[in-house]
DNA sequence: GCAAATTAATGATTTATTCAAG
DNA sequence: CTTGAATAAATCATTAATTTGC
C-alpha cells in the first residue's frame, strides 16, 4: 500500500471528473452509517453525511444517494445469492423514509427529520447546516418558484427531488 | 362538507398543500407537449414548461417531472392492456433521452439538447433560459472542478432543499 | 516491467412497481 | 378509478483491477 493515487487527472489545465471515486475514508463512514442500520438518508442527513464527507474529499449529496441506493439494492441482490451468509440481525433504524412521516403527520414533516438527525447523533448537524434548514423553511412558504440556476447541477437536483 | 379536511394548511405563515392538482390548462398543455413527441424532458425544457404552466397556477417542477414520467409509463401499460386502442402513431421525435446522445458524444450532450428544444417550437426558449445555457457551456468546457469545490455542495444542497 | 486488452465493481440513469390522495 | 408521488429493480456506462503478450 503506497501512496494513495489521486482520482483527479489533470487534462489540459482541468480537472477530470467522469464520475465519484469515493476515498477509503468516506466508504468507511459510509459502510459504518449503513451497518448502523441507515438505508434510506433523509435530505437531511444526506446534507450532514456529505458535510462531514466533504473533509475526506470532493463528494456531491447525490453521490451520497446514489451509494445508499446502490448499497441496499445490492446487498439484497448478494443475500439472495449466498443463503444465511448474514445473520438475520438487521439493526434497522428504520428511518421514517417521509412516507411514513406523511402518515403521521403532513405538515410537520421537516421539524420530525430534523428531530431524527438529533435522535441519530452519528453526525451532529452544524451551524451552517442550521442557516441552510432555516432558509429552506422561508424559500418554501415565501417564494414559488424562484430557481434558475447552471442547468448541469438543476438537472440532477431534479432527479433527487423527491427526496 | 364541513371542512375538516386538511387539503390546505395553514402552517408558519405558509400554506401547505397535500398534492398538486393540475388545471385542465395545464393539463392541456402537457398533452399536447406529450402529443408533440416529448417524452424525457431535459432540465431546460422543464423549467420552460414549469414556468408557463405557473401563470395558469401553482405548479412545480417536479410535478412536470413526474407527470411526463408517470403519463409515459401508463400509456405503455395501457397500450399493453387495451390492444390496438391506440392506433400506433406515435410520432416520437425520440428526444435522444441523454443515455443515446452519450453513446455518440459525451462532450456535446447539452448542446444538442438546446438543439432539440428550438426544434420543438413550443415554448421558445427565454432570456433567461439561454442565460443558463451559456453558463452552463462555460462551466463544462473551461472549469470543470478545482481540485476541492466546498461551497458547490451547499450551493446544490440549497437548491434541493426546496425542488 | 509496461501498456494494451479484458474483466470485475460500482457509480449513475432509466424503467417498473407500489402507495395513497382525491 | 384515476393519478400524483415515491421507492425498488433493472440497466447502462465508466473506472479500477487483472490478465496477457511483448
């Protein structure tokens, strides 16, 4: 194990970015949030995930996403192939994954996740995460539709809006 | 009808509502638009139609999103279901849906995009619209990422907060 | 030893299915 | 029953491992 390679290629003064390479840190919080029983982040906590993760690297939140997306599905798909390989103790957190949420309670829903990621305590949400929740709150009753921003960024923001 | 029925809630100044309900204008609209051949509307197109369905009422963009997602689908499984209901003219000006336009070049996918949108003649695009576009060229070809971006993800956290 | 060719992993999209509001 | 919304499954495409011939 030398060094560690940098995923980023110089290509004619840029940077190369064809798609994430996630650093052995950042699969290893990953692996830890996903063996704790997390399967389906809120937004929330895919915000404080890719806060924290950011640290070890460049990382996007879809990035963070698609790997629990990925994980899940093939971790199922590996279970069906290897009978009993894993013990049946799934820890199971059971994130309310905001359809159960909506159940519950419709209009609450941002301050219940934001109580869960307290409740989780694996990634303390930070200041700027606080500012960011507020102006989420105020966007949402105040402006309509307000957005027109870089289309690359908007395009995968669409693809994650249900979120 | 007495109402208890919770269809709009008034919560921190805001009003929130259960669903979006389309108006038969819009409704009319993303027929023909559907009529016309699109299928997968880009981001650009999207945020188009998004913002002229506004000024018949309030829409999102995701309710755009899932509405061409959903009437795809469904007039596939109609179409199995109800045989030769439909007579098959489909017109299908097969957007390249972005996955084919890879396949022939990856560098060029946005432009070509543009292309197909001035193509269709519905909605011409805006000020605005090209404004994004031109950014949009310029972030893909000049920079694409320094090495370490920390303020891309806030800014792309922010705009998801509210889609 | 070293690149070109091939294979294995896995990040990213798209399609199908499901849930629930009206 | 219709259909907006959300999730899961399937698929595609790119990057890293690895094999192979020189």
């Amino acid at each position: 194990m030398d060094g560690e390679v940098e995923a980023a290629v110089m290509v004619s003064g840029g940077v190369k970015c064809g798609r994430w390479n996630p650093t052995a840190e950042q699969v290893k919080v990953l692996m830890d949030l996903f063996k704790a029983g997390l399967r389906t982040p809120s937004t929330e906590e895919i915000q404080s995930i890719t806060t924290h993760l950011s640290s070890y690297g460049k990382i996007e939140s879809k990035n963070v996403f698609y790997w629990f997306q990925n994980h899940k599905a093939r971790e199922r798909h590996h279970k069906k192939r290897r009978r009993g390989a894993t013990p049946a103790t799934s820890p199971v957190l059971t994130a309310p994954t905001k359809r159960e949420a909506k159940n519950h309670e419709q209009v609450m829903v941002w301050e219940q996740q934001e109580r869960k990621i307290e409740t989780l305590e694996l990634f303390p949400l930070k200041s700027y995460d606080l500012e960011v929740e507020k102006m989420k709150v105020k966007s949402s009753s105040v402006v309509p539709l307000p957005f027109f921003d870089a289309g690359r960024d908007l395009l995968l923001d669409l693809r994650l809006s249900f979120l």
